[in-house]
C-alpha cells in the first residue's frame, strides 16, 4: 500500500508515527459535533433539573468531557489492535452477559447491571459496539461468495443471537431490538444477496407475532399494545406518551422558553432527565429547537457516513457503519418514542439524555469510528 | 493476491450503494420525525397547548364563610371563629398509619376518631382532605406545626369554625351544624355537601335558613405540579366564595338568658319546661326558650359517647324542644277559651251564678273541683279569677265540646305554625269526630267535662299558649308568631269575636292577677322599680294533673305535690300578658312537674314579662304620664 500525498494516511502510523501528528490527522469535525450535543445535553439536563447543577448537569458535563477523552484514546489506538480485540470484545462482552444472569443487580424488575466494586456496568451496553466489532471482523474474514451461503449466514446470526438471548432474558427489549436491527444491518451492507433478504423477511413475518406470542414479558407485550391503542390506559403506561406529546405540543414553533417549560415544571413528563429529554428541548426551544437537534444529529450521522466512505477496509467499513446504524437507531427509537410513534422501550438519547454508560458507549463507538478512519491506509490481514 | 484485491473493489462498491439504500432510508425516516414535529408544535400546538394548561391549572373550591345568627339587637348567637384543624392529604403519603401515630403523640386521637379518620380516606378519592383533627388548641397548633415535616401528607390549616356563645339558651332553637349526610347529599346538588370540611345546619334555625346561611363556593385557580402540589396559586376577585347572608331572629338574646336564669332551682338543678314570650302586635317571638339546655358547641366540635348518653339518660330531656314540641294539658288556662266560647254562643249569661259544693255529679262520675270544700256562687268572672272547675263543668254542657274546639281553634291551639324552625307539632283540640276517628268511640259528656277545664284530651304547647294569649289580648288580628326577621308572613286574619267579649275575657284575666283573692294576685307584680311599677298585668294559672287521684287518696287527703316523686308532680302553667291596658306582651309557660300553676310558672312568667317590658323602655314611658311633663 503507497500512501497518498505524502501526507499521514495510516502508513506512518504502521511504522509509529508522532501521537501530535496523528491528532492532527483526527476528523475533527465529529468531536466537533459530538461536543456540542453533549453541551446541549448538559443544558437541557440542567433545565430538566429546575437548575440544579448538581442533580445531573455536572456529572453529563464531565462525563462528556471524560468521555471526549476516551474517544480520542480510542481513536488514536491502531486499527489493527481493535481488529485483533474485536473478537475478544466480543467474548467479554458475552461473559459479563452470562454474569448478569448469575450476579446482576435487580433494578425496576429488570436485572441488567454487573457491580464491580468500583462501578456499575451495564454489559448490554457494553455489547452495543461489541457485537459491531465482531461482525465487522466476521465479514471481514470471510470471502464474498460465501456472504450469502448457509454456512456464512450461520456464522453471523450465532454471533447475532447469543447476545440478543441474554440481553432478553434480562429483560431488555429495546436493547434487544436495537441489536438485532444493528446485527441485520451490517449482515445488509456486507452484501447478503437480495434473495436471502427475500426468505429472511418472510421467515420474520411469521416469526415475529410468535416471538411477539411467547417472547415477551406481560408488561413488554403491554407497552406494545400501549403504543398501538394509546386511549387504552390513560393512567398508565401510555400517560408518558400523553404527557410527552402535550410537552412537545404545546411548545408550539418557537417554545416556552429557557427554563419555562409548564410540563416539566409540573414534573408531567417523568424520566425527562434521561430517556424523555427531548420533550424539554421541544417544549423549552420549539419546533426551532427540535429540529436544530435534528439537524446536528444528521450532521453526525452524515460525518459518520463520509468517514465510512473513506475507508478501504471491510472491516473499517462495516465497524464504522455498524456503529453508525447503532447510534442512529438510539435516535430513531428514542424520538420515535417520545413522539408517539413508537412504543415506550426506554432507550436514551445519546449524548443528551443523562446516563454514564451511554455516554461512554456511544462515545467510544465515535473513537473507534475515528480510529477507522484515521488508520484507513492500513491493510488488514484476511484470515478467512 | 490479485483475486483479494478485486474482492475488495467488489465489496467496496457493494458496501457504498447499500450504504447510500441505508442512507436514504435514514434521510427518510428522519424526514418522518420532523413532519411528525412539525404536525405536534404547529399543526396541533392548540390542542395540546389546552391540553397542557388543564395539566396545569385546577380549580379548587373555596368554602364560603357561613352567615351568622343574630337577636333582634345584633348579638351574635352563632357565629365563626377561627379554627384551627389538621387534615390529611392520603395521596401524599404512603405511611398513614405512621403519620397518625406521630399526630397522636403530640395531640391524641382516641380509636373511635382514628376509626372514622381511616374509614373516610377509604371513602375518598385519595387527594380529598380528611379531617384529622378539629378546634386544635394554639398550642398543640403551633407544636404540631413545628413537626410539621415527620408528618407527611398532614396540611395545617386555620379555617372557619362555628361556635353558639350564649351558653346554649338558644341551643333549640338555632339547632346545629354537621357534615353532610348522604341524603342530604342526594337532596342538594351543591358541590360544596362533597367536601369533607363543609358544614350544613341540621337542626333549628341553621337547617331552616340553611339556604341564606351557606353563601356560594368560590373557585381559585392554582397551578398545580404532577403530583397535585400546589406550585402557584392565581387568585381571581369575580370567583371568591359569596359569604352566606346573616340571619337576625326576632329574639332578644338577654332576655332569653334571663328567662333560662329564672329555671334554676336550689337544689334540683334547672327546672323542665318552656316559656315563650310574644309581641301581642306583631308576633315577634322574643323569647323561645327550652329547658334544660344543651351546649350546641358539643354537637360541632364532635359528641362523645358519655355526652350522648347523659343527654339520653336525663329525665328533664335537655334535647327536646319543649317550647315547640312539648304538649301538655293547657288545664285551667283552656278556661279562658270556653269562658270565650259561652260567650260568643250566646246561651250563658255570664252574670248568671253555679253553685260550687267542691264537686259535680253526671251520671254515675263525680268531678271535683280543686277546692274540695267548694267556691259557692260563682258568676263567669269570679269563676276565672278562682279557678273554679265546677262552673265551667256546668257550663261546657250547655254548649258543647265543638263549640269550644271552635273557639280553641280560632285563638290559635291545635295549630302548628311556620316559624321556620321544624319540629312544632299541633297539639290537640279534642272534638267529637276527633275522638270518633283516633278511638273509634263516642264522646261522652264527661269527655267536655274534662276539656272544659284543659284536661283529658286537650293538648297545647307553650308557643300555642301564648299565641292564645296574644291574640286575646290583641283583640282584632289573628296573630301569628314568627322568629325570623324578614320571614314572609300572610297578613294576619281578624279574629272575628265580638270585641265586649273578649274585653270580657281580659277584665276575668286582669281580676286573676291584680284583684286580691285572685289565684296568681300580687300587688306589683313586676316589682317596685319605677320602670314598671303600676303596670297591670292579667293572666291565667293552670295546674296540670299529670296522674290519676283515687277516691280513698281523696278520703284521706291528696298527697301534697312536694311529697311526690318529681315524675308525678303536676305540671306548672301560666299564661299572662302585659301591660293590662295596652297590651304589648303575651307569655305562655309550662314547667314540667313544677307544682301549681299559681306558683312556679306565675313567678318565672311575672319575673320574664316585667323584664321584657323593661327592656322594651315601655314601663318607663307609660311612667311618664303627661302630667308629669307639664
């Protein structure tokens, strides 16, 4: 591999190129832009708050912050050293699933947490990436023309599934989901044929309502329900989504104001400091401020894409879409749910909601993307 | 490895046109998010903007302040003070039982509340108040409000209380007040019955002007936060509570307290019975009082259990209102009525002489008068003023028990009147159909023999015996009595008897009280101070027997009422009115076993009657004569 322009593209690294060099190299407009939705993140936590800093702005602040930091790690960390973990990741990330069945932390009827000692963890999250990097490697390794192959096939949906069963189990239905979407996307851009989608996607119509019959909690099914007939319980689960559209609603095109919200005053919308954040930002700043939240969102994903373009190597590629895919999901379920157009799944805005594991999660994620990119010049050995 | 770089251009273009797919589909989903938006802030931001100040805002209900009760001169007689009471909000806590403990340490709750405070939160939506404690002291008020914060889900609160200040001589009448019971809750669409602080009037004059009294509830707008805390409140003058109208009756508050003093006795506590006192003109009560008395406080503050049964157990039966319900035989004051009745017939000359020998014979029955060795001859005014059973046994048979219900009737017994309070009854004016209906037998001489003297059938109460009085004593008008000022009143009827008649009646009346001999005479009868000395009064005793006296108790001698249990004793009654030449003032008064009529109710109605006149100023102006002022 010759590099281009003479300029660091990876080939300086293989050979240990400077740490300042390499930071310079760095895409920087995704930090950028990661910065500002944690910053927006901190604001409306601190509104969420009533204006208490120390009720979760802070802690968002530094966690940014921390987590800025982490992803530069990241990043500047060889491709070929993530490539070399992903399958290991992987392998942890399984074990401390499996720990969660044994050892975890009962919280809300759903146990999810490992405890450490030190901190508290949630492997499911852990897992997000994870299971990005293996598949990425995955199909990375294996040859083309077996992509579509029964025996390709099984290999990635024995990675896929052996998460999804025990993030189920725990229960955790939207993480699941979140998964599995992830999973069949990078199975998608690693080229399955179209034929394969076409039995795929009939074998999932007749599947789903079963799994849907059999695999679900009471309270899961419920929330499904809730979401398709609203009206059903007022009091109950669908009152957040209620309450939420009246947040958004009401807020009109222009908002309410910095700190003027009635809904959140009232404290009508609960968990708006975490996964209902968004019904402060349209309540506060308006269909303005909404979009604007969009928009930064879809700048990312969109750097995202480019830095996925960038990439000659399958598995930066995929590692980088995949990532992307996950990422962009949290938003799409997240605001989906808050307005009413998907079922509450408890899922966080990332980099905005308030909760440490995702920060450092999606964050992460963003350093490995970037250290895709920033080592997009280096080769990656085929073992398959 | 020729072969793995052409894999990789294969894969990588692969990967670019899935991802632009992808990516297409991520633009589209995000374009389905924002038009969402788009449909939530402005398509429908009315709706929920709505929607959003309904969350926000509530309305609560202001009670309004209860009106008051006031005599005739404006001394308050029910009135609102503050009260100071701890009510709990169930929804905000989840330790109830805790929170009731923590109260009870500082200020207890015996069982039987805390068993009526748990049964409310039951049977209330859970962010209703409940009463849990009422007329907290200053002390226990301000401790409990400094532990305020151990106590979740307890609010203290200074609301309106009621309270009767004068010593429960108008307990009777003004009655009480309580919470809303169920039926009255289905008789009133009234949301304020709902709230479990409100009070309604459930007796007396606070039931009767209940409508007057309550006012109307006000609203107040408050911002309120998910959990029903009030964040803010809006207060708007146009929807404050209408305090309820005052209420004035047409008593006078001293002279009631002066009336019920008069009860007492040395020894045997208050004595039992009624007194009434009347305006001759306009028949404004100024005194309806009940003896004994109860303390109405007892009955808002909450009664317990021993209060309950005292009140129960006492033979003087404070509760009932004997001035209104009580019926008694009205027994030698029914005499003025057939006296009236002779008259008016036109068979008896009044001039006309009985023989009194102490006793009558008709048929195979004997009837005594109360003098067993007799009055001698007894013309129609001398039988009166002595009381002489055995002319008005002669005369009632020549004119008829129905010609005497006639009489009885037109001067206003066997009548219950409107006087806005519930619970008058009509007492009984026997006739001859009367017996028929209620026994199924005939009536017998002897049956008018006994009503001739208020015996036997006859039942009056002491409202009707002074509304008799009154309208003797007014001579044209039919009067009716009223208690409260600004009642709507049907013009009073004219009485229709011959005026030389009753002048008749009243000059019979006056010899009772004023001619020496006469069986209530005193020489002044409302004493010597120059503010009634001089006033005539006239008036009539009656002793009503209360049981049977055999003929070997007559052989031997009637026991005297003093040696008898108090059960057995007679009843005391007199009727009066005053002055004698102008009359302004009727009184009726029974004392329960009080003995003959010539002694205690004379004196407690002499001692009422000169008070009023006292206080109305109208002895010292008749003592001005125009002498004088020359």
């Amino acid at each position: 591999m010759v590099a281009r322009g003479g300029s660091f593209q990876g080939a300086v690294s293989a050979s240990g190129g400077s740490l300042t060099g390499k930071l310079y190299e760095i895409n920087w407009l995704l930090p950028t832009l990661v910065g500002v939705l944690g910053l927006v993140g901190v604001t409306m936590i601190f509104a969420a708050t009533d204006g208490v800093w120390r009720y979760g702005a802070f802690q968002h602040f530094v966690r940014i912050g921390f987590g800025g930091l982490v992803m530069l790690a990241v990043a500047l960390i060889d491709i070929r050293v993530w490539y070399r973990l992903a399958y290991p990741a992987y392998a942890v990330g399984l074990i401390m699933l499996i720990g969660v069945e044994f050892v975890g932390l009962e919280v809300n009827g759903s146990v999810r947490w490992l405890d450490f000692g030190f901190t508290r963890l949630q492997p499911s999250e852990f897992m997000k990436p994870a299971i990005v990097l293996a598949l990425a490697r995955y199909y990375h390794d294996l040859p083309a023309h077996r992509v579509s192959h029964v025996a390709g096939l099984l290999g990635a949906l024995i990675l896929l599934i052996l998460p999804m069963v025990l993030i189920l189990r725990q229960p955790d239905l939207g993480t699941t989901l979140l998964l599995a979407t992830t999973g069949v996307v990078v199975v998608f851009l690693a080229g399955i044929s179209w034929r394969v989608i076409g039995f795929a996607s009939l074998f999932a119509s007749v599947a789903i309502p079963l799994f849907f019959k059999f695999g679900l909690k009471p309270y899961q099914q419920e929330r499904v329900w809730t979401y398709l007939d609203p009206a059903r319980d007022p009091s109950g689960a669908s009152y957040h989504i209620t309450q939420s559209k009246i947040a958004l609603g009401s807020g009109g095109v222009n908002g309410k104001g910095f700190m003027r919200g009635t809904q959140r005053q009232g404290e009508y919308v609960p968990e708006n400091r975490t996964d209902f954040i968004f019904t402060v930002i349209g309540e506060e700043f308006g269909l303005v401020g909404g979009l604007l939240t969009i928009g930064l969102y879809m700048a990312v994903i969109a750097v995202c894409i480019w830095l996925s373009l960038q990439c000659k190597e399958m598995f930066s590629k995929l590692l980088v879409l995949g990532l992307t895919t996950t990422f962009t999901l949290y938003i799409f379920i997240n605001l989906g749910m808050v307005m009413g157009l998907a079922p509450v799944v408890g899922v966080p805005l990332p980099l905005i909601s308030y909760g440490g594991t995702v920060v450092l999660a999606v964050m992460g994620g963003f350093g490995l993307m970037l250290s895709a990119h920033l080592h997009r010049g280096i080769e990656l050995p085929r073992t398959g | 490895m020729p072969s793995t770089i052409s894999q990789n251009k294969i894969d990588k273009n692969l990967v670019t046109r899935r991802t632009a797919i992808l990516g297409a589909g991520g633009v589209g989903v995000f374009g389905v998010l924002g038009a969402r938006l788009y449909q939530l802030q402005v398509l429908q931001a009315e709706d929920y903007r709505t929607l959003s100040d309904n969350n926000r805002f509530n309305f609560n209900m202001l009670l309004p302040e209860r009106g008051e009760i006031k005599d005739r001169f404006g001394v308050p007689l029910a009135r609102n003070r503050q009260n100071f009471r701890l009510v709990m909000i169930p929804e905000r806590t989840s330790e109830i039982g805790k929170t009731l403990d923590r109260v009870s340490r500082i200020s207890p709750i015996s069982p039987r509340q805390r068993e009526s405070i748990e049964k409310d939160i039951r049977q209330n939506p859970k962010f209703v108040p409940i009463l849990v404690k009422d007329n907290v002291d200053w002390e226990t008020f301000t401790a409990l409000n400094m532990q305020l914060h151990a106590l979740p889900g307890i609010v203290s609160e200074a609301g309106q209380g009621r309270a009767y200040p004068e010593n429960g001589v108008f307990s009777h009448v003004l009655g009480y007040i309580g919470r809303a019971s169920q039926k009255d809750i289905e008789g009133d669409d009234d949301p304020l019955l709902k709230q479990p602080t409100f009070r309604i009037g459930k007796t007396g004059v606070e039931a009767a002007e209940e409508k007057t009294l309550r006012g109307s509830s006000g609203k107040l707008k408050v911002e309120v936060n998910a959990r029903g805390r009030i964040v803010r409140e809006w207060p708007d003058p146009e929807t404050r509570a209408k305090r309820g109208k005052d209420v004035w009756l047409t008593l006078d508050a001293e002279l009631q307290e002066f009336a019920a003093k008069q009860f007492a006795t040395e020894d045997e506590g208050d004595d039992s019975g009624g007194v009434c006192l009347i305006d001759v003109l306009t028949g404004e009560l100024r005194t309806l009082l009940s003896m004994p008395t109860f303390d109405a406080n007892l009955f808002v503050s909450g009664l317990t259990q021993s209060d309950m049964d005292r009140m129960n157990s006492d033979p003087k039966r404070p509760q009932y209102n004997k001035a209104i319900a009580g019926g008694y035989p009205p027994a030698s004051t029914y005499k003025m009525v057939v006296m009236l009745a002779a008259l008016e017939s036109g068979l008896i000359d009044p001039r006309k002489t009985v023989f009194c020998s102490g006793k009558l014979r008709l048929g195979n029955r004997t009837f005594h008068c109360w003098k067993r060795q007799g009055h001698g001859k007894m013309d129609m005014r001398d039988a009166l003023k002595n009381s002489c059973d055995t002319y008005f046994y002669d005369i009632s048979q020549i004119i008829g028990i129905d010609a005497i219900a006639g009489v009885a009737r037109r001067l206003g017994l066997g009548e219950s009147y409107d006087i806005s309070i519930g619970g008058s009854i009509s007492g009984i004016v026997p006739t001859e159909s009367w017996k028929q209906q209620r026994f199924g037998t005939g009536w017998r001489m002897g049956d008018t023999l006994n009503a001739s003297i208020g015996q036997g059938f006859v039942l009056a109460t002491p409202l009707q015996l002074a509304v008799m009085t009154a309208r003797i004593a007014n001579t044209q008008d039919a009067v009716l009595p009223n208690l409260v000022i600004g009642q709507s009143l049907p013009n009073f009827e004219p009485l229709d008897f011959n005026p030389v008649h009753l002048a008749y009646v009243r000059d019979a009346m006056w010899s009772v009280t004023s001619e020496p001999g006469g069986t209530a005479y005193r020489q002044n009868p409302f004493g010597t101070d120059t503010t009634v000395k001089g006033i005539e009064m006239a008036g009539k005793t009656g002793t009503g027997q209360v049981r049977g006296i055999s003929a070997a108790e007559r052989a031997t001698g009637i026991r005297k009422n003093e040696k008898l249990p108090w059960k057995l004793r007679d009843h005391s009654i007199f009727v009066g009115f005053a002055p004698y030449d102008r009359p302004r003032f009727a009184i009726g008064t029974i004392v329960e076993h009080g003995g003959s009529g010539s002694k205690r109710a004379a004196d407690i109605s002499r001692a009422v009657l000169g008070e009023a006149l006292r206080r109305d100023g109208l002895g010292q102006a008749s003592a001005l004569d125009p002498g004088a002022l020359r």
